[in-house]
C-alpha cells in the first residue's frame, strides 16, 4: 500500500511543469480573453458601445475553433516546448499593440489575431504536455495544480491592476494590465526554453497524424457525451461575462470593487478549489466531480435569478457570484481528465482535447452576440433574463450527458465484474 500511494506521488518537475504552464496560461488567457474577463474595464477604456463588445467576443470564439481544432493536430505532431514558445512570443507582440488603442476595426483584428496565437499553439499542447506528464493516477492533480498556479498569478496581475484603477482610471488599468500580461508570457517563455524537460517517449518524440484518429472520435458516443458534459459547465464562463457587468447596471456596485471582485472571483477560488478538485477527481472519478459541480452550478445561478434585482440585493448577488465561481472553477480544473476518465487514447490525446475545446467553443459563434443583442434591445432586466434562461438550457444538457456517461461506466464496471 505505502509503494503504490509513493508511485502516485507528484515529483518536482511534475510541479515545476504545472507551475510553467500556468503562468503562460495566465498570460495568454489575460490578452485573449481580456473583454471578457473585465468586461466593464475594456468597455470603458475602449469606449466600444454593448454591440460591439458582442461582436470582439464573437470573432475570439470563430477564430478560436479553428485554432483549438488544428492545435489538437499540432498537439500531436510537434513537441509542446516549441509550441508554447512561439505562442508566447508572438501573443506578447499582439498585446503590445492593444496599448495603441485603436479604432474599433483594428482592435477587432486584433482580438482575432489573438485568437489564433493564444490558442493555436498553447491550449492542446499544453493539454497533452500536462496529462502524459503523469499516470491516470495523478492527472487531476497535475491539472488542478496547474489551474491553481494560474490563478495565483492571474490574481496577482488582477489585484495589482485593481490598486491601480481606484487611484486612477479604467484606461490606465487597461495599460497595465496589458503590460504585466506581457511581462508574464515573456518570462513564461525564457523558463520554458531553460527549465522545460520533456519525458523520453512520451513528448520528446511525436505520432504522425492519421485522418483515422478523426474518424475514431467522432463514432465514439463517449467522445460526444464528454463534449457536452464540458460545454455545460464551460457555459459558466459566458455567464460570468454578463454577471460582472450586471453587478454594476442592475445591483450598482462601484466599477473598482467590481474588478477586485472578478479578480477574487477568477482567480482566488481557483487558487484554492483546484487542487482540491484535482485530488477529488483522482480519489472519485472527474465524473463523479462534475456532477456535484453542476449541483453547485444551479444552486448559484438560482439565487441569483431569484433574489430581487436592486441594489438592496448587493451582497446576495455577490455570494451568488461566488457559489457559481467555485462550480466553475471546480470543473474547469480537471477537464482534461474528462478524456481520461472516457478513455481516450493517448496517441491521439491532442486531436481529442482539439475537439472537446472547439464543441465547447461552438457556442461562442452566436451566444455573445445574442446576448448583446439582447441587452441592447431589450434592457438590463430583459436581456439578463434571457441570458441566463439560455444558461440553464446548456446546464440542462451536460449534466444529462454527464449522467449517461456514469451509468455507462456502472455498466461496463457491472459486466467486467460479471
């Protein structure tokens, strides 16, 4: 017993490579998904009007289910260290030239461009860097410690960027964020070319990609559900963007405390719960995890769609927030361990992580538009309701998905058994 639970053990360069990607993790993420993060930060530094927010956000989600889709490709043809580093380096240059502010066409040339360099090369790469790190045995820590790592240092970017703005302004906010992100994927890049060792047979050498592994995934009914199971919780990411703005329109909290309340929620609760998560998906099943996150996940939601839309109901809508925040932040930890616990081969693990990102991704092609739409046509109150109607129908559909996949698993362990 004492041999097996020292096998499972992390090590230090399993920590270190937890550590690497989550600080370029935090980078990337902070340029690509800037408007979405501080959504009332970027609106107000960029002065773009609701419609226009819509549309940045939409063109991340077109742009980004290619790259998620030729990145799995990528995964598993060319070592992950040469790939975070080109992302790096190139998404540093792309935030440099945000701080020039431009018109609204340029900026949203911009966000597509980040789009394609943020994730192309990052996000499956650093997937299959992470799970052929370890055994099945310690993937979900070694993705809750990686979430971990990128929320402690989002944190701090975003705690920092906070102080700022209360003594200032938006638009200075906007320029430092800007610049500590760019600071973080620079230095991201340097400690992955010196310290970055890749495991011999595993990473170091790569599969030639088959049009089969395609093929394969897509006539596997456990690949599917796995898609929707992520995409229900991963729709707590486009709640998160409305909320935000929705705490300062309808429940009047001060644009300063709004950020310092993003900035805990997005990267705070994700510093704690994900380990936690990540050792509960070990121990569990991710299945088994995600199920209780979907629990939490409505439970949050619910309140905030029940308590009275005023500013009476300020801190309610907070904790709120919050409930939804550790839910999300919870599940998002370990969906990479999803295709570990649906089985999915190793030799075609990037091809699979592209296509669980891009079926999530899918939706961002029309919901923030929409939703902007919305917002505009049909108020605050409105649009907010419409919004998180739509959330509830996704939630509906994974954890349906997630159901099925758990009694499929009861059925084959009943057979086996058997």
């Amino acid at each position: 017993m004492s041999e097996k639970k020292a096998s499972t053990k992390l090590t230090r360069h399993q920590y270190l490579i937890a550590l690497l990607c989550g600080l370029g993790y935090t980078g990337t993420c902070g340029m690509c998904y800037f408007a979405s993060m501080y959504y009332s930060v970027y609106q107000t530094a960029t002065g773009f009007n609701d419609t226009q927010m819509g549309k940045i956000l939409s063109i991340i989600g077109a742009f980004a289910i290619v790259s998620y889709l030729l990145g799995g490709v990528l995964a598993d043809m060319v070592q992950p260290k040469w790939c975070l580093l080109f992302c790096y380096i190139s998404s540093s240059a792309l935030g440099l030239a945000m701080l020039t502010f431009p018109g609204y066409s340029v900026m949203l040339f911009i966000t597509g461009a980040l789009g394609v360099t943020c994730l192309l090369p990052k996000w499956c790469p650093m997937s299959k860097l992470l799970t052929l790190s370890g055994t099945p045995e310690q993937v979900g820590r070694l993705w809750g410690w990686f979430t971990a790592f990128a929320g402690a240092s989002t944190f701090l970017v975003g705690l920092i960027a906070s102080a700022i703005m209360a003594r200032t302004d938006a638009r200075t906010g906007f320029v430092a964020m800007v610049i500590m992100y760019v600071i973080v994927l620079l230095s991201s890049a340097v400690m992955v070319l010196l310290l970055l060792k890749t495991e011999k047979g595993k990473l170091q050498s790569t599969n030639s990609f088959k049009f089969s592994y395609i093929v394969k995934l897509l006539m596997d009914p456990k690949q599917w559900l796995g898609w929707f199971t992520f995409i229900g919780m991963y729709i707590a990411y486009f709640a998160f963007t409305y909320i935000n703005p929705m705490l300062q329109n309808v429940f009047l909290l001060p644009v300063a405390a709004l950020t310092l309340i993003t900035t805990i929620r997005a990267n705070a609760v994700k510093t704690v719960m994900a380990p936690i998560s990540g050792t509960m998906a070990d121990k569990f099943g991710t299945l088994k995890v995600y199920r209780v996150c979907y629990i939490i996940f409505a439970a949050g939601l619910g309140l905030l769609c029940l308590i009275p839309w005023n500013s009476g109901s300020m801190v309610l809508a907070v904790v709120a927030l919050f409930v939804i925040a550790i839910a999300y932040t919870s599940s998002y930890a370990i969906s990479g361990p999803i295709l570990t616990d649906i089985e999915t081969k190793n030799e075609y693990r990037g091809t699979a992580q592209g296509f669980q990102s891009v079926a999530a991704t899918i939706p961002d092609l029309f919901i923030y538009s929409l939703a902007g739409k919305w917002l505009t046509e049909r108020g605050d109150i409105g649009g907010y309701k419409s919004i998180f109607t739509m959330v509830f129908v996704f939630m509906a559909v994974g954890f349906i998905s997630n159901e099925i996949l758990l009694a499929m698993k009861r059925k084959k362990a009943k057979i086996a058994a058997e």
